[in-house]
C-alpha cells in the first residue's frame, strides 16, 4: 500500500522549499544527503528542503519507494521568505551529534 507524505510547497522571488518533516527526511534515509542550502527548524521538527537539489532528491526517494508525495503550495512570499531566517539544514545537528 502507497504511503502517503505531506509537503508544504513555500517560495519567494527567488527559492522556493518543500517543508516536510524531519522523521520523513530520517525515514527515507537523507539526513546527511541534504545541503548546507536547506534550513532546519528544530522547535517545529520541519526541515525546508531547498527546491533545486534537495526537495528532487527526496521527490525521487519517495517515489523509489513506491510512495505518493503530496505537496500543498502556499502563496508566494513577496519579498524574502521566512524560510532564510532559520538555521541552515545541518546533518549533525538533526542526529543530534553537533558539538559546539
């Protein structure tokens, strides 16, 4: 049976991310595929996957597995989107082995 995985589609002038869970980014096993160009919020448990490279490479990894992507796009920011004031997606940081 096809699984089914949420994403919120968010984008500004000039980016656009998916917004999915951390638990799916660990579930398809791209916790240290994903760039330095993707942000993390931590206190939602989203990672905002940056659209070029890493939203298409967890879009292949869903469908690898046979699962259905749902994507749910919000209206686009008109200036920079909130999605860059967050941290920067960091692979020891949602393992939780980042050293500070």
């Amino acid at each position: 049976m096809k699984r089914k995985v949420d994403a919120t589609f968010y984008s500004d002038p000039s980016h656009g991310w998916y917004a999915v869970d951390v638990d799916e980014v660990k579930a398809y096993g791209l916790v240290e595929k994903i760039s330095a160009f993707s942000y993390h919020d931590p206190e939602d448990g989203l990672v905002f996957l940056e659209e070029d490279c890493d939203a298409t490479l967890f879009e292949r990894a869903v469908r690898a597995r046979g699962d259905l992507l749902i994507i749910h796009e919000t209206p686009p920011s008109a200036g920079d989107s909130f999605v860059t004031r967050m941290n920067r997606y960091s692979a020891q940081v949602v393992l939780g082995t980042a050293t500070y």
